[in-house]
C-alpha cells in the first residue's frame, strides 16, 4: 500500500503529538492511525482539542465481534499540519465503558450518544445521557407507563463542560412547563422532514431549546453493510436526495483509499463536475427554501424557476435529476461527450449572468434584510467548540473547507483547479445566507474549469476494480453543499462472521462486504447546535434559523440501532436491550 | 314604498354581483400574483385538449375552491370549545356578507343611504375580523392561539387606522352617510385628503393580509394560523368571507375617496379601472414582500398608521376649519 | 430601500408577457409539453426479449432487490422480473448484463393506480433446461450457450479441442450432475490443468 | 356531472406527507409546483394544514418511528380524499425494505399503513411524472365522489 504521508509529520507524531501511541501506520493520502491504550484517549483529546485546535470529526465505534470493540476518533489537523489522525482503542467486550470526550468538546456529544444507543457501549461522565434516535420515553416503565430514565423529563444527571455552559439538555418537568412548551413538529410547514424541536416560549420569545431527531433513522449503515461495496453506493446516494452526489463522491473516494486506486483524470472530473453541480442547485434551492420559510412565494419561485437550469444541465449529464447513479469504484459509469459538455458550457455564462441579476436582489431586499440581520447568532468560540461544519462555520469566520485541507480528492487540486473559499464574519443568518450566495458563483466557477477540460479531451473513465486487503481502513471526507461529510470504512475479512450474512445470499463469506461503514453527515453537527442559535430569538425566527443551517434530517438520521424497538418496547428495559444486542453480536 | 321594494329587489341583485365581484378580486389577484413569479396562475382559457375532463376557464377558481370545501367532511376537534368553535365561522361570514348592503355600488345605494352607514359598515367590518380571531383561539390548536394572538396585535393596530381614516372622510364630508359622501359634490377626497387614503391603504394590507402584514397566517411558522383546526364547511366559509372582505374593502376605498364616481351606473368604467388599479397596487406589494417577523412588521406596520393617522387628523382640521368645504 | 425592491420588480417583471410555464399534460403544442427528455434519460428499464439470456447477473447487482428471478421447477420455466415500484431505474443492471438486453427507456410517466397491472413488471421467460440424468431444472439453453462461446473466446488454444468435445457430452446435464459423474464422462478439469502444463 | 362534483375535480389542495425519504422525492414533489409546471394552472395548491387537503403526497419508505404521525395525518384529512404515493420508497420501500433480512428500522412501504390510491414509480420520479400522478389522483377523486351519495341511500 503506497502512503503520502510526511515522514517529517510521523516523527511530530511520535515524539510531540502522540508519545503514548503503541502503534503508528500510515495510510493512503494523508491519514495516519494511531493505536492507543483507551485510557488515555480523554486526556489525548484535550491536547488535540484544546491545545492544538485539530477538529474531532467523528468519534465512532466498531463491533469486532469476540475481540471486543473498537473505539475509533478521527481528528482533522488541517490547520497545522496536513494530516487526518485515526486514534483507535480497544475497548473490552465484557465491561464495555469508555470516557466521555464530550465533557471536553461538544463535537463529540451526539457521537457518544449514538455509540452508547447503537453499540451499547457505556459512556463514563456524558454530559447529555438521553437516547439519540430512539424516542425519549422509550423505553417505559411497563407498570406505570411513566418514561423511565434517559427520558426528556430527566433532569441531566452530570454536569456541563465549563466553555459550553450554556448547553444544558433541556429538563422539562411535564407538570410545570408544558404550557409554554411548544413542539414544533414532526410535522411542521416549515420543515418538510420529521423532527421535533422543544422551544419553550415567553410569549414570541424563545428561552429554551432543544431538538430531537431520529424519526427519519433508516438503518443505512447496515444497509450498506448487508449489500457490499459495489451495491452500497446506491444506498448511500439516497442517504440524502439533495446532496446525493457527494455521498457518491465520499463512499467512492472512502472505499478507493482501501486499496490502491488509480482513478483515471477524467473520471475525476466529472466527478469534481457533478459534486460542484450539485452544490449550486442545493445553494440555489436553500435561497429559494430560505425564501419561503420568511413567507416570499416570489422568491421562491423565481430561484427555483432558475435551479431548473442547473437541472437541465445535470440531467443531461446524468439521466436523472436527483439520484445520479454513476459512482463506481475505480470511476464513473458514464461519460460525459465532448458535445454534451460544449453544450453545457455555453448556457454556464446564461446562468451566471441570471444568477449575477437576481441572488443580490433577494439578498438586499430591506425586508429580507431585516429577518436575517442578527438572527441567530453564532460566534466563532460557540461554531469551534460545538463542531459546526460548512457554511454555518464559515460563516462564523471559521476557515475550513474540506476540499482544500483534505489532500486532493477528486480533482480538488489547486495546481489543476482554482477556486477560493468563501468565510464571512457576520456570524448570523445574513452571513450563512452571503456565504452561500457567494459559494454558488465559486462552484459555477469549478464547473466551468472542469467542462473545460472535458471538452478538449477523451479518456479512460474506469479502472478496474482490485482487491481489498482484509481489515484495511480508510476515512473520506468531502465537503457536501452543508459541509464536511465524513465516511469511515472498514474492510470484512477478518472478523466478520456468519451473522452479516443473510442466509444462502452470499457465497464468499466476508471477502465482499465491509465489516463497519460509518457516515457522519454535516447536518447532524449543525443540527447539533440549533439550540444554541435559537435561544433568545423570536418564535417567528424559528423556521428560518432552523433552515440557515440548511439542515437535512435524512442524512442526520442515518444510522443504525441494534434492535427493534417497536416489538418488544414494553418488555424491555435498558440494560436489557445492552445485554441483548450484546449477546446476540457474541454468539 | 317603492323606494323600499327598489331597495329589496337592488340587494337581491346584489347578491350574486358582490359574490361575483368578490370571486373575481381574488382570482385576479392570484393570476396577477403568479403572472408576477413567472408562472401563468389560474388559467384563463384551458387547453383544448384537457378541456373535457378541466373545464374551459379557471376565472372562477376561487369559487370552485369554497364549492368544493361545502362538499367534503367537516371536522371540528375534541379540544375545541365546540359552539364558539362552529359559530364563528357563521357569524364571521354574515358581518362580510352584510357589510355589502352598506356600501354602495356604481348607481345602487341599497342601505348606504341609511343615516350611520358609515357607522354600520365599520362595525360589520370589525366583526368580520374579531369573529376569526374568536374561533381560532377557541380552536384549541397551540398554532391557531399564536395567529389568534398576533392577530389581536395586528387588529389593534389597523382598527385604529380603520376607524380613523373612516371618520376623517365623514367628518370632512359632514356625514355619516355613505351614499351621501359617495355623492357628495366637489373634488374627491383623495385629492383633499390623500394621507387618509394611504392610511386606508395600509389598513387594507393588514385586514386582507397581504405579505409583509400575514403573519397571523404565517405559512412556515404557524401552519396556516388561524384556521389551522377549520375544514369543510367552515374553511368555506370563511374563503367566502374572505371573497366578501376583498370587495367590501375595495368598494369602501372607492367609496370614500373617489365618491363622485358611485352617483351613476354609467360610472361603471371607471369603477372597474379604479378596482384594477387598486388590485395591482395590493398585488404588487404582496409579491414584492417577504414577511415581517411578528416584532418587527408590528412597530413598522403602527409607526405608519401613526404616522399616517395624525397627520390625517391634521388634514382634517385643516379642512374643516381653514378651507370650507 | 428603494432599489432592490426596484431590482425584484425588474426581475419579475421581465418575465411578465412569457411565463416559463410549460404547458404540461397538455399536448396541443407538442414543443411545450415536456421540459427537457435528454439523450441519456434513465427512464424505466426495457429487455428485448430475444437478447435476455436468463443470467441472473441483473439480480445479483440490483440493490434494491427489484430484479428477482423466479423458477418454476414444474413447467420448467424461468422468470425474470423487474418490479417497477421497487425500481430505482439506477442503470445498474443494464451496465452489467453482458448481451445488452436491459436498456433505459425514455419513458417515465408510468403513475398507475393498480398496484398489480401488468404494466408495472418488466418479465421475461425464458425455458430452463431438465438434465438429462437427475430430471431437474437449470440454466435457460441460451445461457449454456453464451457461456460457452464466452469461455471459448477466452479460453488456451491447447485445451481448446478438449474442451469443445467435452462440453458436447455434458451440455444436456445439471452442474451438480456434471461435477458428480465428471469422472465417469472423462470431463474432469483436472485434464485441462495438465494438458496447459505441458 | 354536478357543479359539486366539477368543483372537485377542478380544486384538489395537496398536503405533502413525508413519510421518512432521502428527501429526493420531496424537493421534486416542490419542483414540480415550481414556475415551470405551475399546477395553480389547474387549481392545485399546496396546504400547510391536513384539514385543508384532497389530495396527499406521500414520500418516502416509512420508518418506524413515523407510523403513529403517518397514521394520525392521514385521520386528520377530510373526506373525501386521495393518496398518491411518490418515488420507489413510498411504492415498494425500494432500497431500504428487503424481504428476507429485514430492515430492523423500515416497516415498508405507507401502504401497509394507509390507503395508497395512486403510484407514481422512479427515484425520483420527474416532476412531469409527478404532475402526471396528482392528475390521475384527482381522476380517482372525481369516482370517490360518485360512490359516496349511492352509499348512504
């Protein structure tokens, strides 16, 4: 396996960054992994966290079966050094408890939630014990049917980070406070998907926030698992129908750093192409949602009446106008001809000029102006330690961008294309709103360097696909229209056993399935500091600050939970339901 | 007595023709809208292909609508106070539909010629308002209290301006009657009095709740508002008196501002171009705005009626006192 | 305040006289019907009957499990079968299936009210071959065919007659029949293995 | 035919109904009322209350956790109305429910919850398909309106 990474970076590593790591390995692009002893994975977080300023993208865990589980950071260096770090413990199968990293970031709040709901792994200390995607109440007290604990109703039992100390979950006592208590949703106009927002309102005033997902969970990491690598990426297009192309671009990009992929150029650009296409639709259809959610139908209408371009453009492209269905491993299936590209070229300078006319016209309109001017605020302190991605943090003056500080994936390459990153210091909803308009001009811009290029040449579009080595990792991180999207792969082989495999489906056991995928989708970090933005605004503000985020719960709510919760519901308890999934990923 | 049968058998006829008029007030101002968001709206003359089974024009949409919700079920929620909750979309529409006896149309006085008409209207008009915003808090929705609750808020503001701009063309005019400030000679008080007239403009942006004043049925925030719990038979209804408000406004504008133009049934023409003027302006407005949050649009909206309000005020006493009218 | 109000105005005005509203299920002008059908639409997918060899290859990579191949031991039939409303018309199957009978129509409006109308399922059958020894079902006799002109493209000029002959004796019989009585039809691969070596 | 039942057919009002898509489906569902379309054409609107609907818009392969809320809206629509299931997910629960290992977190398709009267196919299907299925919902809306008065008598 080829490695790029700095031999100078591997010596930071061993001697400053990591002294207590057991065993260092470079792998593909610039990702390095780190085993470390599980005890010291807190204490390493706050040195990456606090002192060096890395990022946490995602904290995740593996089943390994009889060896226990897997503890799995990935923390994201590009401000200091260009390096992904893959921090990996074992944590023991019998007494399965690992330290909260919440306590020091709110990065990782969710994360944990989601590995002590999914993988029943006990965090030590979590600031915000409550169920992640199960509903709250679940499950309850046979006899009464009173919530049990971990319900909404449950005062939080452990204290707050002291930077954060504003984020306390929300302890509602049902007998006091449900007058002024108002859900908003799962089914709301403003918000097309399921979700529940709590706010507690004085009044139009917000006090309190909290916000509740899951409805949407649809089990996708083991749908992905259970269907191999080539099958997988249909799966994971339809993670999220608006920013489909790149969960393409990740899954494909992840699954090619497990063996040495040599992708040809022009498969990469088309890729580039379809990502940044995707990008300006997803941008222009947020002005035109962000429209309607502040009540202007004409906004709305003449932005989408604009999108229709773009999605002429990717629909000749690719055949269909949502689900573009031509991520294979090692390329693309479908090329783009030199016509169809000249052709797609020639109505870009249009489409610029419409969008030049009518983006700074929504975003100056004096009422407009006055929904978006202070609502919602978020500071650059609050985005970094609530782990905000994308336009929502570069819109707090926060400088990260995925295509730029991961090495080039795709054609992100400064030396073949040039594009500048757009941050802005507002830090409300009329930066988030600048941001995007501005970021729609800049992919505009790739997409005409990358039709450029596809029309002056032909080429290979597919390599074959090779082996994947057993056990292999590889991490992709792309940057979707909300922001960094994460995928974490790892290759079936060696642990994998009988039980992935549905019955007579599957000759080769193992060889051709993954043993764990892990996506961690931008909204679910933005989503995660929506209570921040919200409280102390304007009940009216809701939908829209809700919407600046561009949130998108079909990605949030991906992920998967061991059991079933709708049969057995009034059964079990808790401790049950761990000892249960426990029990049935052993035998 | 024939004055009294000529007045019966004109409010009969003026039944259909405010129903009518009303209908297509909205409808106008829907097509009007979509034509302003590059869209073709209602369509005017279907094509021939689909004609059959879609009928050969939409003119009437707005109709088809309300026809269509008296045919389908009504419900009305447990949680309801259940005769507040039925009865108000009843007496909401009766103050619309009565108010149009009040107000006079091109050479018809029908009841204006009543001594306090002015008086009448304005209090039928109120009503119209206050009995929507009594079924939605009564509706027992957390989403029809909100819009019941901003449109108080709303309603105090442009009841103000309402009665204000109402009383200043009386109190200039020396009358209380409508059909004599309809047919009172002279200039028309739009151009004596234009403050009242933009002041009774904004007043109708907030009684019809036209874009930057909806937030009582602020679509994305509070599902639909005030008739979030209403289907059937009481959202008809209330479509309907919203078709009545549409021309009883209207036709209160022109009544008070351009009065001369009522005195004939020849001055039809310029009715008509005066109501197509006035829908461009309201439509105008609606497809230019995004919606005020709730804080904001409320100190904008009173800042104007104030505004507007006292200096009204200042026209009239200036009027009345220092140019005999 | 005044000029992006006048801009907006600007903006929805220069559309006024010619809406983009295409005139949909109305088919009077047959140029404003629909929006753009590119050369590459992936509509649903169509199989030419004749070229369908019954491979199993679209269901294997099918990930939504649309394709599904049914068996009918009895009347010796296979069915292969695209259910539509499990379709993500995705392409996949037809970049796999290696006599190119799957293709993407431009056909899209395909709404139906009736969940069980014929129209809603993308069938071929095709006959399954009894073996000649144990009496079941296997393969279609146009997939023993294509496979065999396959592997004999591909396949070691040295083994090449061996080959050829041997698959005469077998072709009537199922794979388990073959491997069972490989020795006793002298088919053994083995053969093959050591005519290479030498 | 009545002017009551043309009013039917001439005025349908949708309420979109997520049921727990990739979303996909439902950004074209909008699509398709965007200004190239334009069903206000034909008397097509999109509510924001289910009291006020005809016709429902059912996207997505319906999670677990949404079969109470799928249910209770569909209860809170008025008769008479109409479903129109949208996309591969809301027809047959396309990639996310599999017959043999079952999706722990899918129960299927919304037609094993509630009535499905129209299915539109694709993923996601274009908004002329889209605009195509409302127009055949409202064709069955119009026969749901002539059984109705032969039921009572």
């Amino acid at each position: 396996m080829t490695t790029s990474v700095d031999p100078t970076i591997m010596e930071w590593l061993k001697t400053e960054v990591v002294p207590e790591g057991l065993e260092f390995k470079p792998l593909r692009e610039n990702r390095v992994l780190v085993r470390v002893k599980l005890e010291d994975v807190a204490k390493l977080a706050e040195r990456f966290v606090k002192k060096l300023g890395a990022r946490l993208s995602h904290e995740t865990g593996v089943d390994r079966e009889q060896s226990g589980f897997d503890i799995v950071y990935v923390y994201d260096f590009s401000n200091v050094k260009n390096l992904v770090l893959i921090l990996e413990a074992s944590v023991d199968r019998d007494n399965p408890i690992i330290p909260s990293v919440g306590k020091v970031t709110w990065q990782a709040v969710w994360a944990e939630r989601e590995i002590k709901e999914f993988l029943g792994i006990n965090v030590e200390g979590m600031p915000d014990p409550r169920h992640q995607f199960l509903p709250y109440e679940w499950p309850k007290n046979p006899e009464t049917g009173l919530p049990s604990d971990l319900s909404l109703y449950t005062p939080a039992t452990t204290g707050i980070i002291p930077t954060s100390a504003n984020w306390k979950p929300i302890g509602i006592d049902p007998t006091t406070a449900r007058s002024s208590l108002l859900p908003i949703g799962p089914y709301h106009p403003g918000v097309i998907e399921g979700q529940t927002v709590y706010v507690r309102v004085d009044g139009e005033h917000v006090i309190d926030a909290d916000i509740k997902t899951g409805y949407h969970h649809r089990g996708i990491h083991r749908l992905i698992e259970r269907r191999g690598y080539n099958k997988g990426v249909f799966v994971a297009e339809r993670v999220c129908g608006i920013c489909s192309a790149a969960h393409g671009l990740a899954y494909v990009t992840c699954a090619e750093n497990l063996y040495d992929a040599e992708v040809p150029e022009r498969a990469q650009y088309i890729r580039t192409l379809l990502v940044e296409l995707n990008r300006v639709q997803s941008h222009i259809l947020w002005i035109g949602v962000a429209a309607d959610l502040i009540g202007w139908k004409t906004g709305f209408m003449i932005t989408w009446g604009l999108r229709e371009r773009v999605m002429d453009i990717i629909e000749a492209i690719t055949g269909n106008r949502v689900n573009y269905g031509i991520w294979r491993l090692g390329g693309v299936s479908r090329d783009v001809s030199q016509e169809l590209a000249m052709k797609a070229r020639q109505t870009i300078p249009g489409l610029k000029e419409a969008l030049t006319q009518l983006i700074p016209a929504v975003v100056d309109h004096p009422v407009v102006k006055a929904r978006v001017v202070g609502v919602g605020p978020l500071t650059f302190a609050q985005a970094f330690d609530g782990g905000a991605v994308g336009p929502v943090a570069r819109a707090s003056n926060w400088k990260i961008d995925t295509r730029r500080d991961n090495p080039p994936h795709a054609m992100y390459d400064p030396r073949k294309i040039s594009w500048e990153i757009v941050v802005d210091d507002h830090c409300d909803m009329l930066g988030r709103t600048l941001v995007r308009a501005k970021e729609t001009f800049v992919s505009i811009g790739i997409v005409d360097q990358c039709l450029a290029y596809l029309e002056k040449t032909t080429g290979e579009i597919r390599e074959k696909p090779q082996t994947i080595e057993p056990g292999s990792e590889a991490v992709g991180l792309n940057e979707a229209p909300r922001g960094e999207l994460f995928y974490y792969m790892r290759a079936g082989g060696t642990d994998v056993a009988d039980y992935m495999m549905p019955e007579g489906k599957h000759n080769v056991q193992g060889s051709n399935l993954l043993q764990a995928v892990r996506i961690r989708t931008p909204s679910y970090r933005n989503n995660a500091i929506i209570p921040q933005m919200l409280i102390g605004s304007a009940l009216a503000d809701v939908p829209i600050v809700m919407g600046s985020t561009d949130q998108c719960l079909a990605c949030t709510d991906r992920v998967e939970v061991i059991n079933d919760k709708t049969e057995e519901s009034h059964t079990l308890t808790w401790e049950e339901l761990v000892r249960m999934s426990q029990k049935r990923w052993r035998s | 007595m024939v004055d009294v049968l000529f007045t019966a058998v004109t409010m009969l006829i003026m039944v259909p023709v405010a129903l009518f008029a009303g209908i297509l007030y909205v409808f106008l101002f829907r097509k009007l809208s979509a034509r302003f968001q590059w869209r073709v709206g209602p369509i005017v003359r279907m094509y021939k292909d689909l004609a059959p089974l879609l009928g050969t024009s939409r003119i009437l949409q707005p109709l088809y609508d309300i026809l269509k919700l008296f045919g389908k079920d009504t419900p009305v929620p447990d949680i309801s106070r259940k005769t507040i909750f039925v009865a108000s979309p009843y007496l909401a529409f009766l103050c619309a539909f009565l108010a149009i006896f009040f107000i006079p149309f091109p050479g018809v006085p029908l009841l204006s010629t009543m001594e306090d008409s002015l008086v009448i209207a304005s209090y039928l008009l109120i009503g119209a308002v206050m009995f929507t915003i009594l079924g939605a808090a009564s509706s027992g929705s957390p989403w029809g209290a909100i819009g019941a609750r901003r449109d108080v808020e709303i309603f105090l503001i442009y009841e103000v301006g309402f009665v204000v701009a109402l009383f200043s063309v009386g109190l200039v005019a020396r009358s209380l009657s409508l059909w004599e400030i309809a047919t009172r000679p002279g200039l028309p008080m739009l151009i004596l009095n234009p403050f009242a007239a933009v002041l009774l403009f904004l007043v109708i942006l907030g009684k019809l709740a036209i874009k930057p004043l909806d937030m009582a049925e602020a679509e994305a925030e509070i599902v639909a508002g005030p008739f979030t719990e209403y289907g059937g038979k009481h959202l008809a209804l209330f479509q309907l008196m919203k078709a009545f408000l549409f021309y009883d406004m209207i036709a209160l504008f022109i009544t008070l501002f351009l009065g001369s133009a009522l005195s004939s049934i020849l001055w039809l023409p310029a009715y008509i171009i005066a109501v197509i003027v006035l829908l461009f302006f309201i439509t105008v407005i609606q497809v230019l705005h995004p919606r005020f949050q709730i804080a904001k649009g409320m100190s904008w909206y009173g800042r104007w009626v104030l505004v507007f309000g006292l200096l009204t005020a200042i026209m009239v006493l200036v009027l009345r006192f220092y140019w005999v009218v | 305040m005044a000029p992006a109000r006048i801009k907006i105005l600007k903006e929805v005005l220069a559309h006024y006289s010619s809406p983009m509203t295409l005139n949909y299920p109305s088919s009077v002008d047959p140029n404003k019907k629909y929006s753009t059908i590119p050369e590459g639409l992936r509509g649903v997918p169509e199989r030419d009957q004749e070229k369908c060899i019954g491979c199993e290859a679209c269901a294997r990579v099918c990930s939504g499990m649309a394709t599904k191949i049914f068996d009918d031991e009895a009347e010796a039939k296979r069915l292969v079968q695209i259910f539509l409303f499990r379709c993500t018309f995705c392409q996949h199957c037809a970049d796999e299936c290696p006599t190119e009978a799957i293709k993407m129509s431009k056909k899209f409006e395909v709404a139906t009210g009736n969940r069980t109308d014929p129209a809603n399922y993308v069938d071929t059958t095709l006959d399954l071959l009894r073996c000649g020894n144990c009496g079941h079902t296997f393969y279609p006799r146009k997939y023993v065919d294509k496979a065999n002109e396959l592997l004999m493209q591909k396949i070691n000029p040295l083994v090449k007659d061996v080959v050829e002959t041997d698959f005469k004796k077998v072709q009537d019989y199922c794979p388990s029949c073959r491997r069972a009585f490989a020795y006793k039809f002298d088919t053994h691969t083995k053969k093959h293995v050591w005519l290479e070596g030498q | 035919m009545g002017i009551m039942d043309k009013a039917r057919i001439y005025s349908p009002w949708l309420y979109h109904l997520h049921c727990g898509g990739c979303n996909g489906c439902d950004i074209e569902t909008l699509a398709a009322l965007d200004p190239r379309w334009d069903p206000e054409r034909f008397g097509i609107q999109l509510v924001a209350s289910p009291r006020h609907a005809d016709i429902l818009i059912a996207t997505g392969c319906v999670p677990k956790q949404f079969i109470p809320m799928v249910k209770r809206v569909y209860d809170q629509v008025p008769e008479p109305k109409v479903v129109v299931a949208i996309g591969g997910c809301a027809c047959g629960g396309s990639l996310f429910y599999n017959e043999d290992p079952d999706n722990y977190a899918i129960l299927g398709s919304p037609d094993l919850l509630i009535p499905v009267d129209v299915y539109v196919p694709g993923c996601a299907p274009k908004p002329e398909a889209i605009i195509n299925g409302i127009v055949q919902g409202i064709l069955k809306l119009a026969t749901k309106k002539k059984s109705a008065p032969a039921q009572k008598a």
